[in-house]
C-alpha cells in the first residue's frame, strides 16, 4: 500500500495548519507532540462508583487545545485522539489481563452544537487501531440519553452533577459479549461526574461495567 503521509504534508502546509501542540507548519499535530502526549498515562478512581479510570495523557495544555479544537469542528483530529484513546484501552486490557473488552461511549447530545457526534468517531479510530494490533475489541451503543443535558464545559463541578443526575439509561434489548470486560468510554475526565452517571445507568440495566477509558484525566 502507497503511504499517504507525503500527500498530507503537502495538503498541510498548502492548507497553512500547524501543530496543535507546538504551532509548527505542518501537521494538526505533529509526531513529536503526539509522543509526549503519551508519555503521561494515568489511573484514576471514577467518583462513587469504586471503579478504576485508565486516562493516556494528563489534560494540560496540548491535549486541551486537540480536544477543544476537535470539538470545534476540526475533525482531522479524530485520528491522534483516537490513537490516545486507544492507548487508554489498551492500558487497560493489560490491567484486567484480557484480550478484549466491549466499549460503551457516553451518548452525544441530542441537538451537539458542534453538529456530529465527536466521541463516536474518536471511538471508532481506538477500535480500528486496538483491532489491527489483535485485540479483541468492539463498541456497543449500550446507553442512551434520558433526557439532554448543558455541555459540561459551561458548568461548576456541583452544577454538573446535578445536570447529569439521571441523564443516561440503559438501551433495552442491548446484548454484551458474556466474560468479555465492559469499559465506558469518554473524552476527558474532570470531575467524574459524567462516567458516573453512566456506570449507574449500566447498572441499573443489568449490566456490570468494570472500568473506564478516557483520552485525558485533570
């Protein structure tokens, strides 16, 4: 297969990007500051519920400027984000000792002022990257919203939780692969609030998450 990597470059500088991280011409973030990004997993506990959050990269300045710009419609930024994601997973399959697991991702908003479901595709690059390495690893839409909730980025952590409070239920009908680790999966992690809630809302459907992934944790 021909490598694509040259064409891109090209179309980056015609384009005029830069680096997310660094600002150098070029890439929307380029390999250098992808690398440091990993460098810096972390494991973490999702408030109330007990259980361990595995997140690939600190929310500091550069992963903050990926996900507020992907967020923003720069959707060319799935791809590193994906990869972190990926990262977060896979920390977590050698945690557990499994070869696979079944992601579950926070619902989108109804009406995502962004207009596309950002979490679905970062999703869908951590589930081609986990797969092409051999991991055993799907997505399933197992959470729905109950009712719509403001975009947390706009609210105190006290008013989050409160807005959160039973935004979430569980999909009927929704089958998971039995013996295989239910993980929820989400873009960053704060204050835990939205993991939260969605661990509750799997539990109260009957089923038995173990974990949660994150590209990024504060």
């Amino acid at each position: 297969m021909v490598s694509l990597t040259p064409v891109r470059d090209i179309a980056d500088l015609v384009l005029g990007r830069a680096c997310r991280g660094c600002g150098r011409v070029g890439r929307d973030l380029c390999d250098a500051c992808l690398a440091e990004a990993r460098r810096n997993p972390q494991t973490l506990v999702v408030p109330t519920t007990g259980l361990p959050a595995w997140a690939a990269a600190r929310y500091g300045s550069t992963t903050r400027r990926l996900v507020l710009a992907y967020k923003d419609g720069q959707r060319s930024l799935a791809a590193p984000l994906g990869l972190l994601l990926a990262d977060a997973v896979r920390a977590a399959l050698c945690s557990l000792a499994s070869g696979g697991a079944t992601l579950v991702p926070i619902p989108g908003h109804r009406r995502p002022q962004r207009g596309f479901d950002a979490l679905a595709a970062i999703s869908r690059v951590a589930v081609g990257t986990l797969r092409d390495a051999g991991w055993d690893v799907g997505l399933v839409r197992a959470l729905s919203l109950r009712s719509d909730y403001r975009p947390a980025k706009s609210l105190g952590r006290d008013d989050r939780r409160e807005a959160l409070s039973g935004a979430f239920v569980a999909r009927a009908g929704i089958a998971v692969r039995p013996g295989v680790p239910l993980l929820v999966v989400d873009d960053v992690l704060t204050t835990g609030a939205t993991l939260a809630q969605a661990v509750a809302a799997l539990r109260a459907g009957g089923h038995v998450p173990v974990g949660a992934c994150v590209v990024a944790a504060a």
